[in-house]
C-alpha cells in the first residue's frame, strides 16, 4: 500500500522481481488501471501473480482492521488470498477482473470526496453565520445524513484538528484518478470538477499534508 504508481516503481527493482515467482502480490494503492494492467503483467512475466485491491477507508479503519477491499483478477486466486487479507477487512468483494477494483474505487471515493467537501461547506456556512458549532453538529448527529464518518470530520473542524486521517495529497490524487476515468468512460463528474480544483487550491496553499477535511480552511479564508 503505496502513495501512487512511482511510489511503487521506486522499490521494483531486480531482486524484488527475482522474489516474485511463486508469490502472489497483492496491490492496494489508488493507481491508475492502465498501471495495474501493467503491473500484472510484469508480475505475471516474473512467475508471480497479481491481484489489484484498492480499499475503501483511511488511518482509523486501517488501525482497527474495518477496510473494505475491493478485489479484481483471477476469482479464485482472490478466493485464496482471504486468509491474508482478513486481518485488515472487515469486508473485501470481488469486483471482476483487472481494473474493476480501481474503477469501484473511483466511483466509491466520488461519493466520499463530495461528502466531504459538502460537510465541510456546511460548517463554513454555520460559522460564518455566528451559529453555535456544538448545537450545529449536534443536529447534523442526531440526524438522517449522520454516519461514523460525518461525526469524526465534524469533531475534526470543530476542534481545528488537521492531523491526518487520508491527507488533502491522497484526496486531490483521487480526483486527477476519478477525472482521468470519467473522460476515458465519457461520463459527466460536475461535482468533482469542483472539488478537484478546491483540493488543488488546498495543495497550493501548502495543506497538503493535513487531513482532506482541511478544505474547510480554503473555504473559510477572507
């Protein structure tokens, strides 16, 4: 589980070739699918196999074990590999072949990334408005939209706290991935056009480290 697609060329070398054949490996970082077609088939070329896992969930989920793989490649090579992965899912679904795990992934982070610049939208409004952020976020809790990810941003802005859980970098990587698989699918992505270029506005103001509710912060700037 690396950063991106150089992240991963950077420790490829010979001898991690030469330590493939036999093995299976698993990759679970956002990379594009024309990456993953061609990591499996250096894989494949070294005596190995592939499977392409991207997850769904960041810092605190991957600490307690509740990821949610999605897996693409051969069904019963993902079958196998259950064992090994179980520790860090609460839930991994086979998707399809190689390339059907990312693109679930893309659909599953255009709703995330939406509902996370969406809340933190909301907040800058509240505030902005002189509204008592406790009452604010406490109605927003108690209601319909709430889930276990609403709360923890929530309390994050409210509290000022940008240590990240998925950092604003990770965040603007998976709108360049999303957009790229828009364009090559010829489908419309409005909403993240325009979150896109929030999180660039983010990474142009040196937040790219902090964590992708910090959008608020572009938003909230006078």
């Amino acid at each position: 589980m690396m950063f991106d697609g150089p992240a991963i060329r950077s420790v490829i070398d010979d001898d991690f070739r030469r330590a493939l054949r036999g093995k299976t490996l698993i990759n679970t970082s956002s990379v594009s699918v024309e990456f993953s077609h061609s990591m499996a088939r250096e894989v494949h070329e070294a005596g190995g196999k592939f499977i392409e896992m991207p997850v769904s969930g960041s810092k605190v989920p991957a600490e307690t074990g509740n990821l949610v793989g999605m897996m693409a490649g051969d069904q019963i090579e993902c079958e196998h590999i259950r064992p090994f992965i179980e520790p860090i899912t609460s839930a991994a679904i086979y998707c399809g072949p190689i390339g059907t795990g990312l693109r679930t992934k893309y659909a599953v982070n255009t709703f995330l990334i939406t509902v996370t610049a969406g809340l933190a939208e909301s907040m800058n409004l509240a505030q902005a408005q002189g509204l008592d952020l406790d009452a604010f976020s406490s109605v927003l809790d108690a209601g319909p939209l709430a889930s276990s990810y609403s709360r923890i941003k929530l309390a994050k802005m409210a509290k000022a706290d940008w240590s990240p859980q998925a950092a604003v970098k990770d965040c603007y990587n998976s709108t360049e991935l999303i957009r790229a698989a828009a364009k090559a699918a010829e489908a419309k992505t409005p909403l993240i056009e325009v979150c896109n270029s929030l999180y660039r506005q983010a990474m142009e103001s040196g937040l790219e480290d902090e964590d992708m509710c910090a959008v608020y912060r572009v938003m909230s700037e006078k």
